[in-house]
C-alpha cells in the first residue's frame, strides 16, 4: 500500500473499502453503487475517479471509463452530471476531450444570458436540487478542465449566489451546510473573500455523536454535512473542535461490504 493508503488504513478497512469500489465498475467503464444493478451513471463514475484520484490509485481501464464520460456530455443530460463529467475527464487526464464539450454547457449554464442551470438535474442527497448546486458543479468543472470565466461572468455568477444567502448562511427555506459550502466555495474559486460564517460551527456535534448536521442544532449527523462543513471550516482557514470525535463517526458508517453509509441510522453504502 502507498503513503495514503497506509494513513487511511489505521482507521478503517482500506481493502474492504477499494474492494466495494472496484466490483462496482462495469464492463462499458461506468460505475453504479448497486453491484447487481446494470445502470451506471454518471454520478457514481464520478465519485469512483475521484476515490481513485484521492488514493494516488490508477483506475482500471481508465480508457473505457473516459469513453462513458465523453458518451455521458448529451444536450439532454442534466447540468450537474455534464459538469461531473467534465471534471471527472479533467481528473483523468482528459482535459482536451472535456473541452471539446463545452459548448453543450453553454446551452443550459449560461450567466450572461442569466441562464443559472436550464433542465437542472442534480446530485444532492438532501431534497431537491437547486440552482446554487449547478453553479458549484460548473464552476468547480471550469477550473479543473481550464475553462476562463471572464470578469463579467464571475460578477453575475457572485451576485446569483448571493441571492441565497440567509443570514450566517446560504439556502432556500433556511441556511444548510450543503448549500452554505457550495455557496462560499463558489465566491472562493471565483476570487471573492466573504465573510467567515459560523454556520459550519453551528452544526458541529461532539460528546456523544460525533459529525456535523444539515441545519444548526439538530439530530441526526450525515456524513456529507460533515464532509462540506469540514471544507467549509478549511476554507476559513478553521478546524473542527473535535476532530477525533468526528474521525469515530466516520469509522462506524464503514459496512461490511467495504463502502460507507450515510448516517448511524440508514444501512446501505453508496459511493
């Protein structure tokens, strides 16, 4: 095992884990987090390069996995998953091919025609995608693929964010460490320095628990509130106030097929 490999292996079971992943890619190179289910998509295929690429690992076949990607870019594909799989071709090496689709992003994401994520689709686990989340996908896609955005369209994709904001955070009916992170990674990578929120501490749980929480002062803590309120606390140059407890949490959502559950309560892994 490399370096990563040998870090992450003293809390959790490495080999189960890589083992979940790799018997979940298929023969036209896609992923899909059901082993029996032949319906790979783009969402999963993400998350397995990303793994991969987390790992310093090659991923197998990485040619048929680029080929999946590139078929995925269609005019009807939803604004997330195009925008996935931009990044994901751009994690893989293939950022002259990601390129080559740009133009199909422009018809559905485009803000100088105030055209904030046409036919939305989405990825997020909390309820209905939203806007805010395309931006975050496509902002995050241009920079790995090396696609400008000009000064003009940075100024409307700022002040579209900003639409969300909601007190310390960002969100529509209220602020969600989701939304809250996607809206100041977005300000983030475009140039912009808001203003530190303390959303992020608001939805920490120590003593008994452990992880983070959607909403300030809840129950139960998910593992993807506790994955965007980590960065978020990161990109304010802050850390978490009980990291070890947080590190046990993450080491009780590990199944024993390898791949890691949402929440203490729900049982099934996803990627």
């Amino acid at each position: 095992m490399g370096s990563k490999l040998d870090e992450l292996a003293r809390f959790i079971d490495m080999r189960k884990a890589l083992e979940y992943v790799e018997t979940r890619r298929h023969e036209d190179g896609g992923y899909c987090f059901v082993s029996v289910l032949d319906d790979t998509n783009v969402n999963d295929t993400y998350y397995a390069v990303k793994i991969y690429d987390l790992l310093g690992l090659e991923l197998p076949e990485n040619e048929k996995t680029v080929e999946f990607l590139e078929k995925a870019i269609q005019p009807q594909t939803a604004v997330v998953a195009i925008a996935m799989a931009l990044e994901a071709l751009a994690t893989l090496g293939a950022k002259d091919i990601a390129r080559e689709h740009v133009d199909i992003m422009y018809t559905k994401y485009n803000p100088l025609e105030d055209k904030f994520a046409v036919g939305l689709g989405g990825s997020e686990e909390f309820g209905t995608a939203t806007p805010l989340e395309a931006t975050y996908w496509v902002v995050k896609a241009f920079k790995a693929i090396g696609q400008p955005i000009s000064g003009e369209e940075k100024e409307k994709i700022r002040a579209f964010v900003m639409k969300f904001r909601m007190g310390n955070g960002f969100g529509v009916k209220q602020p969600t460490t989701t939304m809250t992170y996607q809206a100041l990674h977005t300000l983030y990578a475009l140039g912009y320095r808001p203003p530190k929120s303390p959303h992020f501490k608001n939805c920490e749980l120590c003593g008994d628990w452990g992880g983070f929480t959607e909403v300030p002062y809840s129950l139960p803590p998910y593992l993807e509130p506790t994955f965007y309120a980590t960065r978020g606390l990161g990109l304010q140059g802050e850390t978490p106030t009980c990291p070890r407890r947080h590190i046990w949490f993450i080491r009780q959502l590990q199944n024993s097929n390898g791949g890691f559950r949402r929440s203490l309560e729900l049982g099934i892994s996803n990627f």
